[in-house]
C-alpha cells in the first residue's frame, strides 16, 4: 500500500509530519505492507510551509494512478476573511495560500485521484477546505478546524462536529493535532487493530472521540427544549 502526502507551498508542518510518523511506524511494525512519501503536484523539490517555519523535500510527484491513499494537509497562516485573500498585506492569510494552491495542478490531480475506484483521499485540518474550495466534496459529510467549519458549509460540504469523519474513501480529521489520530485510525481501518495498537504505544498517545460515520440510528436531540422524536411517526 502506497500513502503520498502532499506538500504544496504553504503547508502546515504538523498536518504533514503527524500522520507520516504514525503510517511510517505502521509500515515498519508491518514490514511490506505500508510506504510513505512526500510529493507535490509539480514533482521533486524543496516546498516551503506557511509562516516561514520549514522546508520539506517532496521526493516524488502527487500520482493518483500509483498511489492507494492520498492525504492532504492544510496550510497555516492567518485565519483572515476570504474575500480579503488578495488585499495587500493578506498574502500569507490561510485563505490566499488556499487560493494559490488551487492555481496550480494541484486540485486536477486531487480530483483523479477521488474518481479512481480503490484510493482513499483523506485530510488534515484546513485540507478538507482545499478539496472544499476545488469543489470535490460537496455533499459529503467532512470536517476541520473549528475555525474553518463556517467555511466548509458555505462551500457545499457537510461540516461535521467530530476529531475524525469517516466517509468511505473520503477520511478527513479536524485541527492540526487530529494528524496523529488520522494516522491511528487508518493504520487500524487498513492494516487492523494489532498494528494500530502497537505504534499508539510507540507514540504515548491514545486516541481521542468517536470516528463519525453515517451508519446507524439518528441520534435525539439532547436539547431539552426539543421533544424526542417517535421512532414510529418521525
């Protein structure tokens, strides 16, 4: 199994090294099984994060016929109102880095991937806002950042109140620390829960909620201004 992680200009470093430690221990505690590498739609090359923090070397180009799961980091950089992304002075907002990477062969490439048969395409923070944005996941039920949930729902994707939103080939994770529980969960949902044990302990941390899905039973309100609803006469 291939994962590729992207790197685009303006990247959140812990949206991309969280989930790469926990798949690389996943690969290494089931050897053959997993390999991880940076890429970047325009192939090998140094990629700055946002707010001049590092460089990362993307080793290989973003290849959505090769690989088996795609995961797609935010960026960091000011959470600023996206109709200020190109005002002077709001170069560096999350929105305008948002903006810049949907310029580039970035979103095509992401779309191939989410249309093939078998990948998963999962994100990390502000990364389901670059699917958002690109238009690949209206209707589907996502999450991220608390800060960026308003957002998501202005774009046609559901916003979900959960650390890990599961949706069949689409995954996605909320605010930038939610990497390692991404990685955890996908190390279980592909490889099972042994494997998935082990790196929890290499790491010290346990996972934190539920991984939502839409299976099962709609929940009653809890709000006491709302009466439960009749399961016989919704």
């Amino acid at each position: 199994m291939l994962c590729q992680i992207v790197l685009y200009d303006g990247f959140d470093p812990l949206d991309v090294v969280a989930p790469y430690e926990v798949l690389f221990a996943g690969g290494t505690a089931a050897p053959g099984a997993l390999r991880v590498e940076l890429v970047a739609a325009e192939g090998p090359r140094d990629v700055p994060s946002g707010a001049g923090l590092l460089s990362l070397r993307a080793t290989a180009a973003l290849d959505p016929e090769r690989a088996d799961l795609v995961i797609v980091p935010g960026a960091v950089g000011r959470f600023d109102a996206p109709s200020d992304a190109y005002t002077p002075g709001h170069e560096d907002s999350l929105p305008a880095l948002l903006g810049r990477a949907l310029q580039t062969r970035l979103p095509a490439l992401l779309k191939k991937g989410i249309d093939r048969p078998g990948l998963t395409t999962a994100t990390v923070c502000g990364g389901s806002l670059l699917l958002a944005l690109a238009g690949l996941i209206d209707g589907r039920p996502v999450t991220t950042h608390a800060m960026g949930r308003d957002m998501l729902d202005a774009t046609g994707a559901v916003a979900i109140d959960a650390r890990v939103v599961d949706d069949g080939d689409l995954v996605t994770g909320a605010g930038v620390s939610s990497g390692l529980d991404l990685g955890l969960y996908l190390l279980e949902r592909e490889l099972g829960p042994r494997i998935a044990h082990a790196v929890e302990q290499v790491f010290a941390h346990e996972r934190r909620g539920v991984v939502w899905r839409a299976t099962g039973p709609v929940p009653a309100s809890f709000r006491a201004d709302v009466p439960p609803q009749d399961p016989e006469n919704p």
